[in-house]
C-alpha cells in the first residue's frame, strides 16, 4: 500500500478447489504464493468446490460454488432433478454477484479447459462459463493462468468452454498442445504464452542420496475409468488398468522391492485398497498425502516413480526422482517430453504388466543420468514461472489499482 486510504485489490480464486483433488489445490497454494510475495496487500477469497476445505487450509475465506449441495450426485428422483434445475437458475445470480466485488478473479491451473475425463456440459464447463460471463459483464479481469486444454468433441461442452476462453481477460497454458486445442476450438490465440504448469513454483524437498541398493517405488494409482468419450467402455478401461498393475506389484514384491501406493484424489482410495488385497504383502504400503508436499516427500524417498495422475509425475519431477508415467491424456504426454522422459511412457488404457516392467527396468538402469537432467529442466520451469507471475503482475494489477473507480462492462 502507498497511503493510508488507498483501496485494496480485490482477487478472488475459483475452481474445484478444497474437493479432495491433491493436484487443484497445489495449483492454489502456488498463486497464494505469488499473491502473498508481490501483492501481500490484496485481500483474496475464494469460490470453490469446498469452502470449508479451502479456509482450514490457506486461511481465506471461501464460499460454496454451487447452490445446489448435491451437484455432483447423480439425480434420478423427480425433487432432486428439480432440485439441479433450480441451482442452475440460481448460480446465475450467485456467481454475478461474488464475481462483481473483486476486481481481479484467477482460476489456477487445473485443466479447466478440457474435458479428457468424464465430465457434464452442465457440470463444471457451466460454472466456468458463468464465472467468465459475469467477468465480463462486471468490468472484473478474469484469468486463467497456466490452464490445461483439450479438443473436445462433445457439442454443449465445446460451446461453453470456447465462450469460456474467449471471454477470459487473460489465458496461458500448461503445454503447446492446450493453446493448439483452444485455436482449433475457435479461439484466437495468438496472444496467450505458455508455462510450465503452476506445481513447478512450489517448494521441493531435497531428494535422497542414493545407496547403491534398490530401494522403494513410489506407485502413483488411480481411480481410472477412461475420459468423457469411453463412458460405453469404462469397467473395461478401469479392469484392465488394475490388472495391468496388480501383475507390476506381484513382480516388484517377488523381487522384494518395497512398493509405496500413492494418490492424487480422495476417489483413488479404492484403487488403493484394490491392490493391497490383491497382492496381500507386507512390502506394500500406502501413505495417505493430504498436498502436494506430502507426495514430494514420499518420492523424493523413493528410487523410482511410476504413476497415473498429472501432478503425480510432476511431483516426481520436481523432486528429480526418475518417473514413468502411465499416460491418460496428451498432457501427461506432454510433459514427459517437455521434461525429457518422453521414451517414459506406458498407455493407462491399456497397461500391459510386461512392456511395463521392461521400460521400468530401463528406467532404473538410466537413473543417474535422468536425475541430472531433471536438475536443470527444474531450473528452466522455475524461471519461466517467475516470468508468468511478472506477466499476471502487469497484465492484472496495473500500477493505478489501488485507485478504485466504479468499472464498466467491456
């Protein structure tokens, strides 16, 4: 602040934040970061899938996205689809009235623009529409900083999340692939960036000196059913997918390597408990990581990563510890290149426990040099995120915001 009576900024933070999802709340605990260092007089709030979550957790206040509690059950009985109904009428006014009293609102990372699994046009790509919609109704810049993107074919979620995009104030990416995915949506694109993805700003812990010994593997699993076009095929995708890894686990346990289970999602339990009574050894734990900083600490102990969830391999990554990364979607493809383990991938669709053992074992065998790789490509995502914030610093909070003025619609 300059004097005594100049006006806060006022940002709000929006997403499926404080919902159970690992990966959503370490892209919010790293724009707090930023906020907290280069705008600490800001006053912040947040609109989210979990309030109470978001409040005991990063200590700001936060109101509930949806009207409607049971957004995210399914309706079958008349009162509860009435009820859905209803919501919708009423976060049209919900989300225009809490979007109007912030001057800046920044929906962090995540891959809000995508649709890679199964999601509702009705769902989230509704409440992102609203939000973007009321943004520019209000006059309030709406950003989406470091966002995931992908073609979707689905007509009603295609249109909300192209009008969604192209009603943002700001918009960058986590991968050339998300800004491709928006371009062929229709949206003009030719003045977004793109940026490792928000997680690389966050603090890492210090990776464990190697002994010379095979030590444990971090397992990162998931609650996989396939994406938003597999709904036919879903048990199919999601047995295969756990078969294929209990078969990788009984190998490990066989060689008497430690196997430690790892989530991104309060949904993953189950794959958890899954393989723990499959396989039924000692030599295999889980952990149960309540942020992104527990899941780097379980892999910056552990000599090899092999995982699922997008910030899973990010979380290995960041801790330069070699991961192999069973790929869903682009994205994880992506980043395995952007990170130089492209030759690192296995399809989550169709895990096959051999040709998967056969890339660990060679995982294994370039560990060394993989892990000093990874040191130097740390470096470069961190300084192009000190770039993003410099960029969201003059792009959202122009010198003169302290001078409050009444905004108009754009």
């Amino acid at each position: 602040m300059t004097s005594a009576d100049a006006t806060p900024v006022r940002v709000g933070v929006f997403g499926l934040l404080g919902s159970g999802n690992l990966g959503n709340d370490g892209s919010l605990e790293a724009v707090l970061g930023y906020l907290r260092a280069e705008h600490p007089d800001a006053v912040v709030d947040a609109l989210c899938g979990g309030p109470e979550a978001v409040t005991a957790r990063f200590g700001i206040p936060a109101t509930r996205m949806h009207w409607n509690r049971a957004e995210y059950r399914t309706a079958s009985r008349a009162g509860a689809i009435a009820s859905k109904g209803l919501g919708k009428l009423v976060d049209v006014f919900r989300t225009a009235a809490w979007v109007r009293r912030h001057d800046v609102v920044i929906v962090p990372g995540m891959g809000v623009l995508e649709a890679t699994l199964p999601l509702r046009p009705w769902g989230f790509p509704y409440s992102l529409f609203l939000l973007c919609a009321s943004g520019r109704l209000a006059g309030t810049r709406v950003a989406l900083v470091s966002v995931g993107a992908a073609e979707i074919r689905n007509r009603p979620t295609r249109a909300l999340v192209r009008w969604s995009a192209r009603l943002a104030a700001y918009r960058s990416y986590r991968d050339a692939q998300s800004r491709d995915a928006m371009r062929a949506m229709g949206v003009d694109t030719s003045r977004d960036e793109v940026y490792p993805d928000l997680a690389f700003s966050l603090p890492t812990p210090r990776a464990s000196a190697s002994t010379g010994t095979p030590g444990p593997v971090c397992l990162g699993v998931m609650d996989f059913h396939g994406g938003n076009d597999d709904r036919d095929q879903a048990e199919e995708i999601y047995r295969r997918y756990l078969d294929g890894t209990i078969r990788f686990v009984r190998t490990l346990v066989d060689e008497g390597r430690p196997v430690r289970l790892l989530t991104g999602d309060q949904c993953d339990l189950s794959v958890v408990a899954a393989v723990l009574d499959a396989v039924g050894s000692p030599l295999v734990t889980a952990a149960e990581p309540a942020s992104l900083a527990d899941l780097m600490n379980e892999m910056a102990a552990a000599d090899t990563v092999v995982a699922v969830r997008y910030h899973n391999l990010i979380c290995a990554l960041k801790t330069g510890t070699p991961v192999l990364a069973l790929c869903y979607a682009a994205k994880s493809d992506a980043l395995m290149d952007r990170m130089g383990l492209g030759a690192y991938c296995h399809p989550a669709r169709e895990v096959d426990a051999d040709r998967l053992l056969e890339q660990f074992r060679d995982l294994e065998k370039h560990a060394a040099e993989l892990r000093q790789a990874l040191g130097e490509r740390n470096r470069v995502a961190a300084e192009q995120l000190t770039q993003q914030f410099t960029a969201l610093t003059t792009t959202l909070f122009p010198a003169n915001h302290h001078a409050h003025a009444p905004r108009k619609a754009s």
